[in-house]
C-alpha cells in the first residue's frame, strides 16, 4: 500500500468520525431541548388561563375547563360546604371541584352551553337525591356551591337566576 492510499484511508477515518460526533451532538441537543419545551409547556398550563389551551377533564365533566385549574387544600363549614372554590390567583381549585364531585351532581356534567332549564332540572334532582344524605339545608348550600364551580368551569353566566331557583325544588 502506498503513501497516498494510507492518506486517503486516514482521511475518510477522520471523515467519518467527524460525523459521528456532530449527530451526537444534534442528538444530544435535540433530547435537551424536547425536554425543555415540555417543562416550560406544563408551567404556562398551571400560570395562565388561556381557554385556548387544553386542561385536564375534572370528573364528572366530559369537556376540559374553560379555566386553568389549580390545586389548594380546601376546609370545610358546618353544612358541609368545602372552600375556597378558586384558588387566590383566581383559578378552579381541583380540590374543591372533586370534594363536590363525590356528591355526584348532575350540575356538574351538563357542559359548555345548556340551557338555563337544564341547569334548574339538574338542580333539583341534585337536592332532592341529596336532601335525605345531609343535614336538614345543607344540600341547599352545597348546590349553591356546586353551581358557582360548574358556572367556573364551564364558563357560565346564568348562575345568580339559577340560583334563585334553588329554593323552588
């Protein structure tokens, strides 16, 4: 073998590992940017409230919220009522839409648009389920408390006529 053979070998070697170690490279920074994007991607879901964004399904909903949720400890009044239903930033508190979902209220699966008869029919088929599981008015400030939160949720504007009809169940 020749001089220019060996060279030429030696070349195509330095060639090739010089490509090694820039597709390493590519790789390395590609996977470090892939995770950046996903950290900075779940922090603007818990600090905005973008309606364009998707949040997550709170069960018994079928839709995600029209608002960020948030999650802060929530405490309870003598009827039973859990709160703060947002959290101080203004955000859905999670734990206070589930510590109301365990009642399995109707209010809260009837999605974006219903109309305000759907909302007064859900209600009081929630109050009358209720009225023999809790204390004698309780069921009536817990609705109230279920409507404010499904009304946050779903992005509803009806509440304060809707809930001038608990009263009538």
């Amino acid at each position: 073998m020749n001089v220019n053979n060996k060279i030429f070998l030696n070349v195509i070697k330095l060639i090739i590992i010089i490509i090694a170690i820039s597709l390493l490279g590519l790789i390395i920074l590609s996977k470090s940017s892939l995770s950046s994007a996903g950290s900075s991607s779940s922090r603007s879901l818990t600090s905005t409230a973008n309606v364009n964004q998707a949040y997550t399904i709170l069960s018994p909903a079928k839709v995600p919220p029209k608002i960020a949720e948030c999650y802060q400890n929530v405490s309870y009044n003598s009827s039973g009522v859990p709160s703060p239903l947002q959290c101080s930033n203004g955000l859905l508190n999670s734990a206070a839409w589930d510590a109301l979902s365990a009642q399995e209220p109707k209010v809260m699966t009837l999605g974006y648009s219903p109309n305000l008869s759907s909302v007064q029919a859900a209600i009081c088929n929630d109050i009358n389920a209720a009225a023999s599981d809790s204390l004698p008015g309780a069921d009536n400030a817990i609705e109230a408390s279920v409507i404010k939160i499904s009304a946050l949720y779903y992005g509803w504007d009806f509440t304060s006529s809707a809930l001038n009809d608990i009263s009538q169940c």
